[in-house]
C-alpha cells in the first residue's frame, strides 16, 4: 500500500528539520542533509540534502540547492530543486529556478528564468489555506 499524501509542511519535512527562526538573520553557506526551515533572512548559499520550506515573510538571497522546496516568502538568486518544487501565493522569486516538477499557486511573482527538468507540465493551482503572516 502506497505511503499517504503527505499535506502538513512538518509531515512532508520527515525528521526534526534545522530552523532559521523568524527575526533571524544568517550570513554564509548553509550545507544539511536534512530538512530546512526558514522563518528568517538567509544571505549565503546552501546545499540541503532535504525539503527546504521559506515560509511567509522569510527571504533568501543567494545560490539554493534541496531535493524538494516549499516557497511561501521570498527567493532572490538561483534556485535548484531535485524533485519537486511548490510556489504559494505569497511567494516571490527573482533569479533562475530549475525543478523536475513545479506546481505554482495564483499569485505567486516570478521576475527571471523557470525551467521544468521533468517531463510533467508545469502545474497551476488555487491555494485553499490562508498563509498564516509572521508577526
């Protein structure tokens, strides 16, 4: 029997992930096996071995690499994405992106170049849960 759909950001992240907390601000390379959280600023490059999240209000600047990628908040450089990548709403990308798969919600601003590695179209969705705004 098939694993079940995960849906929850935690559930998809798998093990405990690392965190860049909200009001955080991290300068320099970034290099996990693991899962990714970003509630902060990130100014650097990173290789993350796992799903990297960048929630509402989070930014990244710089060269990103992960397996698979959950963008809510900003990405301002080149992102590079194994397996698949999901854009929010709330999201903002400026720079070069490269996925195997990319689903994309109404809203989402993408400002440079997208290019789908995989043999599936790009997918459009409606988000139907409201991104929860850090305070």
């Amino acid at each position: 029997m098939p694993d079940p759909p995960r849906r929850r950001l935690l559930d998809r992240l798998g093990s405990t992930p690392s965190l860049i907390a909200q009001h955080t601000q991290f300068i320099g390379d970034i290099d996990t096996e693991g899962a990714l959280l970003v509630n902060g600023t990130v100014r650097g490059n990173g290789r993350i071995g796992g799903e990297v999240a960048i929630s509402v209000g989070a930014r990244w600047e710089g060269e990103l690499r992960a397996q698979g990628a959950v963008i809510s908040g900003t990405v301002v450089g080149v992102l590079t994405v194994e397996d698949k990548l999901e854009i929010g709403a709330s999201a903002r990308l400026h720079g070069r992106i490269n996925a195997r798969r990319i689903a994309v919600a109404s809203g989402a601003l993408i400002e440079g170049e997208m290019v789908c590695t995989g043999n599936e179209p790009i997918v459009e969705f409606v988000e139907k849960r409201a991104a929860i705004p850090q305070s």
